[in-house]
C-alpha cells in the first residue's frame, strides 16, 4: 500500500488530506484503517484502469470518481524542428521569472479539468492555486523539476514546460500550458520540441508525460511527436465524516 500525508494539499484545502497509489493487490479497508488512525479527511487516490474489482470496491465505498490519466512515451526520442515564430524566443526559466510564472499560470490553469476543479467540495480557486503555486515552486526548487523551458513573446513569458528525471535515460514532462491569448500558434508544438531537445542532450532516451483522458489538444501533438499510449489511471476522492 503506498499512502502519504500531503501537507501541501492540508494547508491549501485546511482538511487533513492523503495521497494514495493503489493497485490490484491493495485491500481497501487496510486503506480506510489507515486513513482513519491518521485523521485523513480527504484521500485523493489513483488506480491503474484495469484494476477494474478494486475500482468497483471503491465505488461503493464511497469514493468517486475525478478524473483519468492517460500516459504517454516517446520511447526512442528524436530530434524535431525547434524554430520559434518570429518575435518568440526560448530559453530555461531561473528563479527570477518565478513571479511571472505563477501569474500565467493563473491564467493558463483557471478552471483547469483536473481532479481537484472535478470535486464539488473543493472551493475553485483553491484548485487553482493548485497549479500556480506548483509552477512557482517549479522556478524555485530543484525537487519539482530539473529544468523549466519557457517561451517568450518579446520579453512576456507566454508559454512554459517543466521535465524531471525519473529513471535510467527517462524524463518527464510534469506541467505545461500555453498562456490563452497565444495558444492555437503551434506553441505547445515547439515545448514538446524543446522538451525533446533538452533530454537529447543529456543522453536519454525516452520521454513520458501525462493528461486527463479529455485533453484532446495536447494528445494531438504528441502522437504528432512521436509518442504512444501506454498507461492509464483513474482518480478517485473520498471524504471522511470528522
Ligand atoms: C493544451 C495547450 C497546451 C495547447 O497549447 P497550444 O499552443 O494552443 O497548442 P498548439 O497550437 O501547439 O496545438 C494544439 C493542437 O490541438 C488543437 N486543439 C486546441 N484545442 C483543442 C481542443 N479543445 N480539442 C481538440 N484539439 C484542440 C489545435 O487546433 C492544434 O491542432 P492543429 O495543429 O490540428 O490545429 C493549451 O491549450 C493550454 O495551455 N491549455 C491549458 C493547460 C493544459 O491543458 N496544459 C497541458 C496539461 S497536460
């Protein structure tokens, strides 16, 4: 059973809150045992699509469900035409952008689908400062990302993508968006170029990223580039009487 404490989760939404990567294997009431001797008031958990018993043991458990992820990869990596528009450039974000990120991403992420903005009980903007404050933190430190890639138009960040290293010769790309005045563009098309590029040169080769199930946009550009289906998790919510 892997569960965690999520204290950022706790002090956003002010409920004790846990995380939880289930599988097939999981007993349920081992979960709830251990949610309840800790005090969780919310549990946020994921469960890879085919674990379909244990998904249906937690339906009538009372967790519902928020969203699906789908994985990709791109598992042998190629290079791909990375020219900016004119009037774009790009470069790596350093801290000093950290500002500016989070306020695009305010805008970016504003009402995103996610599985935070999918339950009912979670106040809105809350779930928003879900994604600015990760894209923040991105600038800031080096435990959420290894490098973050901007887009600038003239000298406003319009566009941004984050990667981190995550096994022998894999990345992945953790956050993104393309700001909404400047999407449609082909923007995100160059981020997963640049993407791309930035694991190229650092010898790995393979690449995964991930998104709700309905984000058909950015599943378009990946097949595009190269990546495959190869996962997928649905997340559930339960809330716990106090
Ligand atoms: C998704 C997002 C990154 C796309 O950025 P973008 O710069 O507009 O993307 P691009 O211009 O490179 O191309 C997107 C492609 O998807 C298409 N597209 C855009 N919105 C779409 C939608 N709702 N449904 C289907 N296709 C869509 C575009 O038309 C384009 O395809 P085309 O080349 O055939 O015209 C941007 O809309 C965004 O930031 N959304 C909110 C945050 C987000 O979803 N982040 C990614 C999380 S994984």
């Amino acid at each position: 059973m892997n569960i965690s404490l999520s204290e950022l989760d706790e002090t956003r939404f002010g409920v004790v809150t846990a995380k939880a990567n289930l599988d097939g294997q999981d007993n349920l009431a081992n979960v709830t045992r251990w949610c309840v001797e800790k005090g969780v008031e919310f549990l946020i958990a994921r469960i890879p699509v085919e674990d379909v018993y244990l998904v249906q043991d937690m339906e009538s458990s009372g967790f519902f469900l928020t969203d699906t992820l789908i994985f990709y990869k791109n598992a042998q990596v190629n290079e791909s035409p990375c020219n900016s528009p004119e009037g774009y450039s790009w470069r790596l974000a350093t801290e000093r952008d950290a500002g500016e990120v989070g306020i695009l991403s305010e805008k970016i992420f504003n009402n995103y689908h996610g599985h935070y903005h999918a339950d009912r009980k979670l106040n809105k903007s809350d779930c928003d400062s879900v994604y600015s404050s990760w894209a923040v933190n991105s600038c800031l430190n080096k435990n959420f990302c290894d490098a973050m890639i901007i887009i600038e138009f003239r000298t406003a960040i319009v566009g941004f993508l984050t990667v981190k290293t995550v096994g022998h010769e894999i990345c992945e790309i953790v956050l993104n968006g393309v700001d909404p005045n400047f999407q449609n563009k082909g923007l995100y098309a160059l981020l997963i170029s640049l993407a791309k590029k930035w694991a190229l040169e650092r010898q790995l080769k393979a690449v995964i990223v991930s998104t709700q199930l309905n984000n058909l946009a950015v599943q378009k550009v990946w097949c595009r580039q190269g990546f495959e289906p190869y996962k997928s998790f649905y997340t559930f919510h339960k809330w716990f009487a106090k």
